[in-house]
C-alpha cells in the first residue's frame, strides 16, 4: 500500500490500522447516501477539512490523490478504485454492489496536513444478504489463467517481507507493468474490524533493482494476532487483476498454517 509514515504505534510496535474511523485530525469522509440498492452505482462523496469545507488539493500517493477501497463486511467484492473530483471537491466513482454491509475507505494526503490517512465509512446495500465464511485454502491463489502464489509471515509489531509470485498457466510471468508506482498494490485489512493496514512496496520500477516480475515484494506489520485479508493488484497485458489471501498470525509467532490463499468464488478478478 502507501508508503505512509507518522502512523500511531500499538503496544506490539506495529503501526495502528487505519480507516477505523470516519474522522481523523480534523478531516472527515463524508457520503452522499450511505444507503445503495443492488448493482452497478454511482458514490459521490467529499472530503472535508477542519474549517468543515470540502477539500480540494491533495497530494499525490502512488500516482493518484485519492484511493477508494469498497469491501462488504465479509470481506467479499473487494474493489480498489480511483474517483474523479469536481471543482468543488465532490468525487464520483462507480461500484459493483452486492447486497450486505460494506466498508469504504478514501486513502489521502491533503495539502498541508503533515501525513497520509485513511478514513473510512459504513454504507448498506438493500436486498437479501448472503454472507459468506472467511475463505482458506492454500498459499496460492488463482485469477483466471493466472496463480499467485504467497511467501513470507504476516507478524505482529515486527516488520516483515511478503513476497507474492505471479505465474502465467505455469510460467513465471517476468514482464508485469507498472501499477500506481509499483509492480503491485497490496492492500490488508483485519478480519473483526476491517483496520486497514499501510503496507509498503520494497523497490519501484525504473530504480535498477526492482525487477518486473515475477516476485513482488512488500513490508508489512500486523497491528495484532488475528486473521487478515490480503488482496493483491498487479497489472499485466494492460489488464488489472486481484488475487486475495487469508493470513492467520498470532501475538506471539505464527503457526505452521499462517496463510491461506483462496482459490473459490472470493477469488481474484480482472478489470481494466
């Protein structure tokens, strides 16, 4: 994710999940609706600042003013997307809805203010609820032809590597394209909460080291023992693809089945 800093510390080191909060230091995520019928919608939605006006500069994480992840509550229909701002500061973006209590997060860094946040926000979606168990499985997980496969341990308050790698029908894919900055944008949110953690890319595309593919490496620090929601997206053939993986890690060390990938129907997607 964002290469933020500034974050809170929990009490293991790790840094504080954001997006726990609609509010944060005076900024506020405000929605138009918070209630949606079912299907392909419209979100607008402001930004406030502490004089309670609509902000209007931001500056630029990964490429872009504002990332917007939408999630329902079971952690299905994951959706990582970039709205388009009027001149007056409302944004706009569609979303694919499903019925069931979703979570939205605006990821932002408004002029003036010293760091990166997440704000985050409850929506509805009206219609008969399914919800779905928390996925397992195995380490990797496939997007059509696809696999990615997970290396590394998620822990807590400590730092660490996860590495993700990308083959194609059993080839190892060595041409990925750029994607907001990187090779992969790798969001994690907390199963319970939906805390949003701040994952860092390691290496950019262009600085002589980083190779595209077909490991894409990042850093990460769980806030706390628990189970988490990875959801990776990598570009390739001019194609946005999400794979998902479920992480178990506890307060002390993690276990011999840490991670789980997921391979059923809370699998990868592509979009362009």
């Amino acid at each position: 994710m964002n290469n933020h800093s500034g974050h809170d510390m929990t009490a293991h080191g790790g840094a504080r999940p954001g997006g726990l909060s609609v509010s944060e230091n005076g900024y506020a995520l405000e929605l138009d609706s918070t209630v949606f019928p079912a299907g392909v919608r419209t979100v607008t939605f402001r930004v406030t600042g502490p004089d309670g006006r609509p902000v209007t500069e931001f500056t630029p994480e990964h490429e872009k003013k504002l990332h917007f992840i939408a999630v329902r509550r079971d952690t299905t229909g994951f959706q990582h997307v970039h709205p388009v701002m009027d001149g007056q500061g409302t944004w706009s973006v569609g979303l694919t809805l499903e019925p069931g209590d979703w979570r939205f997060f605006a990821d932002i860094h408004p002029v003036g203010h010293s760091a990166a946040m997440t704000l985050g926000i409850d929506a509805s979606v009206a219609g008969p609820y399914d919800p779905r168990p928390i996925p397992g499985g195995s380490r990797s997980a496939h997007v059509g032809e696809y696999t990615v496969t997970l290396d590394g341990e998620l822990l807590p308050g400590t730092a660490s590597d996860l590495t993700l790698t990308v083959s194609r029908n059993g080839r190892p894919v060595t041409d990925l394209q750029p994607y907001l900055g990187a090779y992969g944008h790798l969001v994690a949110l907390r199963v319970g909460d939906l805390g949003y953690l701040h994952v860092h890319p390691d290496g950019e595309p262009g600085d002589g080291v980083t190779e595209p593919g077909p490991g894409i490496t990042f850093m990460a620090a769980a806030p706390s023992g628990g189970v988490y929601r990875l959801f990776l997206d990598f570009r390739h053939e001019d194609v946005v693809r999400t794979a998902g993986f479920t992480v178990r890690t506890t307060a002390t060390a993690p276990g011999p089945d840490a991670a789980s990938g997921h391979t059923g129907h809370h699998g990868g997607h592509a979009h362009h």
